[in-house]
C-alpha cells in the first residue's frame, strides 16, 4: 500500500496524519519488528563505550535537561 493510493491523506491535517501513524505502529505486534543490523552495531558499540568510562553515559535525568538544552522544549 502506498500514500498515494489513499486520496484522503492530501487534504488530512499534520495530527490526523500523525495519528494514523500511531495507529499503524501500534498495530505492529513487537515480535515481528526486528532491529537493523546498523542499530544493533551502534548500541554494542555504545555499550563498550560505556563499560570502558561508566561517566560516558547521562543518568535519564540530565539527559532530558540535555535534550531540553538543545531543543528548547
């Protein structure tokens, strides 16, 4: 299936999209998602990076005021 074949989604507002995006992932059951071989890479190597200087890692706390820096949310 293809955007286009849905003629509704040229005149859908952004959060009518992004709801039936919402839709359409939630109805994915998890075990048929499976991760890419990039990300599996990325996160192995995140995980060195973090046994070899625990102080690498942000506690979840500063990484949200962290992102809230960057982003300004």
């Amino acid at each position: 299936m293809k955007a286009v074949e849905i003629p509704q989604l040229k005149t859908a507002s952004v959060t009518d999209k992004l709801e039936l995006i919402d839709d359409i992932w939630a109805s994915i059951p998890a075990d048929k998602l499976e991760p890419l071989q990039s990300h599996i890479l990325e996160l192995e190597s995140r995980l060195e990076k973090y046994k070899d200087n625990p102080e690498y890692a942000l506690s979840p706390v500063k990484a949200r005021q962290r992102l809230n820096e960057l982003t300004g949310l």
